[in-house]
C-alpha cells in the first residue's frame, strides 16, 4: 500500500468532511435559505467521490500519489464549481423574480 497516496486521500476526505459541517453550521450566505439543499446534495455527491478515490487507494496496492493527486483535484474543482454555480444562479433568479415582482405592483398602481 503506499502510504503517501492514502494520507493524501484522507486529507482531501477530510478537507471535504469539513465542508460539509460547514455547509450545517456555517454563517456565509449559501448555508441557509430554501437552496440549502442544494449545497448540502453537491456536498454529498463531493463526499462521496473523495470516499471512492480513497477506497480505490485503500483496495489498489500500487496505485500513485499522482492518480490521488489528479482525482481529489478534480472532485475539488468540479464541486467548487457547482457550489459556485448553483450560488450565482440562484442569485440571478431571485433577482429577476424580485425586479418582476416590483414591476407588477408598479404595473397594479398605475392602473
């Protein structure tokens, strides 16, 4: 087993148990609100895929610090990503649905 790949596997395991306890108690914007839920599904699915690359260090004896390097990098960016997606897009919408909202009661007191 090499020892590197598989302590660099639960860093990134543990790098991503942290954000998901901060997803739960965490202050900033995204963490509360109706899309919580999104978060915490994107958190899940970030979880879930650093627990496969560290089972596969775990089975695979020879498997390269390199491959563990790469993948948990990748999970990374494409979590931060759809967090970052999910927050920007829903900003927008609530946005619009404001600016809507706004333009109908003005639309209801000129009539």
């Amino acid at each position: 087993m090499n020892i590197a790949a598989v302590i660099t596997a639960c860093i990134f395991l543990l790098v991503s148990i942290l954000a998901l306890i901060f997803m739960f108690v965490g202050k900033a914007p995204f963490c509360r609100g109706k899309y919580k839920g999104f978060y915490l599904g994107s958190c899940g699915v970030y979880i879930s895929g650093v627990i496969l690359v560290l089972i596969f260090t775990l089975i695979m004896k020879g498997l390269p610090v390199a491959y563990v390097l790469i993948s948990d990098i990748t999970i990374t960016v494409v979590f931060c990503f759809t967090v970052g997606l999910i927050y920007f897009m829903t900003r927008s919408i609530v946005e619009a649905a404001s600016k809507a909202e706004a333009k109908e009661i003005d639309d209801k007191s000129k009539d």
